[in-house]
C-alpha cells in the first residue's frame, strides 16, 4: 500500500541529493569571496580569500553543472518539495518558492544519474531518456582558475593560462598619443655600397654635414658652447634669442621631440639644395633629396650631438678630470703607435743581418702593447721643478730648457715586466721620423722609472724580466697569461740564438 501522505495526484518528490546541495553552497561561498576579493590588495585577508577562491574553482571544476535547460513546469518545483527550509542554500529564501515554477532550474539528484561524469557535458538534458529537442549549451559559470584569473570554466578544456602583458604593436601612421608614428626608411640609405657610385658617396657625406649644421642651427649649439637638452642646460647667450628646438638626449633618437628637429633640418636643406646655389646634382636630387633619406643622415649624426652633450654633464660634475684623463689616455696610445711603427721600420738592417723575413718578424716581435709609457708630465700630472730638475741631472737638458715651464720633453718608461736589454734594444733601433715632417720631434730622457701598463697581446718568454719572471708572474691568473714560446717562429732552427743576443749584455 502507498504510504504517500500528500495528495496522490502530486509528482511524488525525493530527498534532496546531498551532492548537490554541497555544490551550490560551494557556489554561493565562491559568489560571496568573488564580491569581496581585491587582486590588487596584498593584505593577508586578501591574500587567505584568493586562495580559497581558487581551491573552490578546482572544487567546481570536478562537479556536475548546475544549469540545464528548462524542463516542464510540472517537473521543476520537485527540487524543493520535500527538503526542509533549514537545509536549503542562504541564497534561496522562504519567499522564493511562491516564484514562478519556470523561474527554478531543474535538476537531478547526484544519486540518481544514470550517466556517467565524463559524458554530463554542461548544459545537458535532464534525462537521458527526453524527448525534447537538443539546446545549444547555455554559457557556463564564469570561475577563477588555478592562477587566480577569472574565466569561463569547462571540464572538457584545460584551464586558461596566465595572461602575458604585451604591449600591441603600433601600426604604421598612427600616433597613440604617446610615441610617434613609425617612420619609414629612406631607399637611398638602405642600398649596399655595391649599389652606389662615386657621386654618391659625395652627396651622402656633404648632406650629412650640411644635416648636422642644420640640427646645430636648430638648438643653438655651435663649437665651444653649451649642447641644450631637455631638464638643462639650456642654450648659451651668445647662441642668440632663438628660438631653439630643445632636444631630449635622455630620450630615444626617434622621440617626438628628436624627430621633430631632424624633420625640420631635412626640410630646411631640402628647399636650399632645390635652388641654384644648391650642390646636389639634379639628376640625385630626386633620390638624396627625398626627406626619409634626410632624416636617415640626420640620425646617423645624432649619437655625436648626444655624445658632447654626455661629455658636459661629465665636466660638469668632475670638473674636468675625466675629459683631462682621457685626453691623456689617448695621446699615450698615439705615442705607443708611433713607437711600434718606428721600431718596425728600424729593425730591416737586422733582418738582412740575420737573414730573416722581415714582414713575418715585425709582426711577430713588435706589438703596441709591448711599449712603454712616454710621459709629458710628472706623476701628478704637472711639469713641477723637481720633475725638471732630474731631467736636468741626466745632461740632456740645458739650464734655459730645465727653467721652462713649458718644458716639450716626453720621460720614457719601461714596462715592469720586459727585460731591461730588451728595453734598450727596441729604442737603439728606434728610426726617427721622416724628413717631410715638419714638426720636430721631442726629446726623449729615460729616468729609470717602470710603468705598470699590462699588455692584452703576453710577449715571448725571453722578453720578459728574470726578477719578475720569478717574482710577479706567478701572481697573475693562467688564463690571462698564456704562456707562449720562448721566442718567435719566424726565427727559425735559429731562435734560441738570436733571442738570447737581443736580450745578451751589450758589449762597450
């Protein structure tokens, strides 16, 4: 007998599929953190939240979907008949279920699918057995995936991976407010210099400068005076009123303010060179006139302008010391040039005496790296009394000279490593400069002073001084110096000889 105490004609209801009530409260947690969660706040509540919240986004993603497509009204209201208020979700209310019976979705209880979780795909119907006509799915619960980003979640597709910021590409001609437009490059200055003859070469070099005469114009910058740039400095009074193009050196060559400056100078040269004093030939007009062309020149000279601007800011802060350094740097490599060239044309006696090839043994026995120091000034960097007065006491030096401040003589000094007989070799067959030249060449007084100059090319072995050799050269790391033969190929089965005779006490 039927013990069904409601009346009979009613669709008998079941108890609600524990399951499914443990969803939807899962659901509403996940809706409530979802309101409240900030992504930007690094608070440990924000933080502890976030981490619940993507706990339960795994927790949905393994549960059966909670919306399906509507059923007949005589089947929806079965989801609550029978279930107690107290074990409903918070979110549905005593007042809900006078609604409309289509305004409940339907569902089936957990316990009571006949179909297995791997073919419920969301949006499915009720029952296997309907009858109903099939629905495009309804478009899932938006969830937050396992990196905390909120997106649609669907247990047939992987989660969503972490979104990358990048920046969109600018497309050519549009300005975004914030950089120009990609500027295209000019035909002329993209060819290979296979691709272009003698005239123009000229026109490239004379438009070059005339560009970078036109940009000085434009800021107010001319030689001996203050390069503006955008923060400071500004122009020097005698640059004139102006007005200036301020350019931003801290800023790219291709920056609006930059750009703006070398597109002024092209049009400037441009409609000059288009008149008859003009020098760009007509025929070339048309190729080197053209004003990409005239920008590209303009930023091939851009780097110099930025480089005395660089410059500035270090005299200013230094005062000086490092353009004075450097400065000083430079003239003693020129002289360790001038050293090894002229050491190289005095060795051709002693590769005839020797029977030796003498391209091979100047490239192999003399090396830039190998001279010493010549110094135009004591250690401090001034030509002080005391420093006149030793060069006075070698004999070289006469009183009016050693009286000179201005004293034009270099102190030669000798690397600490070279043999001290090698030393004297190399300056014996020093040739002296050629009789063209008419700038007369200084005097040169050794005092017996060492430099500490390293060479990057390691010398011979036999170069190299026995007191250092046994001393020094243990000190210095095996990878910078590899140690090389003990003299050049280029002396042949001979070698040992001629080496040990260059470095060999010399004979009074």
């Amino acid at each position: 007998m039927d013990d069904w105490p409601i009346d009979p004609n009613l669709p008998r209801s079941y108890p609600a599929d524990p399951g499914l009530l443990a969803t939807m409260a899962l659901v509403a947690e996940f809706q409530e953190l979802l309101q409240a969660y900030d992504v930007e706040s690094q608070e440990y509540d924000q933080l502890a939240r976030g981490e619940r919240i993507r706990s339960l986004g795994r927790s949905l993603k393994a549960r059966p979907a909670l919306i399906n497509p509507p059923s007949t009204p005589s089947q929806a209201p079965s989801a609550f008949l029978g279930t107690p208020l107290s074990s409903l979700p918070s979110h549905i209310s005593e007042s809900q279920l006078s609604l409309p019976l289509s305004s409940f979705p339907s569902y089936i209880p957990e316990t009571q699918r006949s179909l297995p979780p791997s073919s419920l795909a969301l949006g499915a119907p009720s029952s296997p057995t309907s009858t109903q006509p099939r629905q495009p799915p309804p478009r899932p619960l938006s969830l937050i995936d396992d990196s905390g980003y909120a997106g649609d979640v669907d247990a047939s597709s992987p989660a969503p991976s972490k979104p990358r910021k990048k920046r969109p590409a600018l497309k050519d001609g549009v300005d975004d407010g914030c950089n120009p437009p990609k500027r295209p490059k000019g035909r002329v200055t993209q060819l290979d210099k296979q691709q272009l003859d003698e005239t123009d070469f000229r026109m490239k070099k004379y438009l070059q400068a005339e560009m970078l005469k036109t940009m000085h114009v434009l800021v107010g910058y001319a030689r001996g005076r203050t390069m503006p740039s955008v923060g400071g400095p500004s122009p020097d009074e005698d640059a004139g009123p102006g007005p200036f193009l301020t350019p931003d050196f801290q800023a790219m060559v291709n920056d609006r303010a930059n750009l703006n400056i070398q597109q002024r100078a092209a049009d400037a040269v441009k409609r000059y060179e288009e008149t008859e004093n003009g020098v760009v030939l007509p025929a070339y007009r048309a190729s080197w006139l053209d004003p990409n062309v005239l920008v590209d020149l303009a930023q091939k000279s851009w780097p110099g302008m930025k480089a005395i601007w660089l410059q500035q800011k270090a005299d200013a802060a230094d005062k000086g010391v490092s353009r004075a350094r450097k400065a000083c740097r430079s003239r003693r490599n020129e002289r360790r040039k001038l050293a090894a060239a002229q050491i190289r044309r005095g060795l051709r006696e002693f590769c005839e005496d020797n029977i030796l090839d003498y391209p091979v043994v100047t490239l192999e026995l003399v090396s830039e790296e190998w001279m010493g120091e010549e110094r135009s000034c004591d250690e401090d960097g001034v030509k002080g009394e005391s420093w006149r007065n030793e060069l006075f006491a070698t004999g070289k030096l006469s009183a009016e000279e050693r009286d000179d401040p201005n004293l034009q003589v270099l102190e030669e000094q000798r690397p600490m490593w070279m043999h001290i007989n090698l030393w004297n070799w190399f300056k014996q067959r020093r040739a002296g400069r050629p009789r063209a030249q008419k700038k007369p060449e200084k005097k040169r007084i050794d005092l017996g002073r060492l430099c500490n100059h390293m060479p990057q090319i390691i010398p011979f072995d036999f170069m190299l001084d026995p007191s250092w050799m046994a001393t020094e050269l243990p000190k210095w790391d095996e990878s910078y110096w590899t140690r090389r033969s003990d003299w050049p190929v280029s002396f042949g089965t001979r070698g040992q000889r001629i080496a040990m005779s260059i470095v060999a006490e010399p004979t009074s």
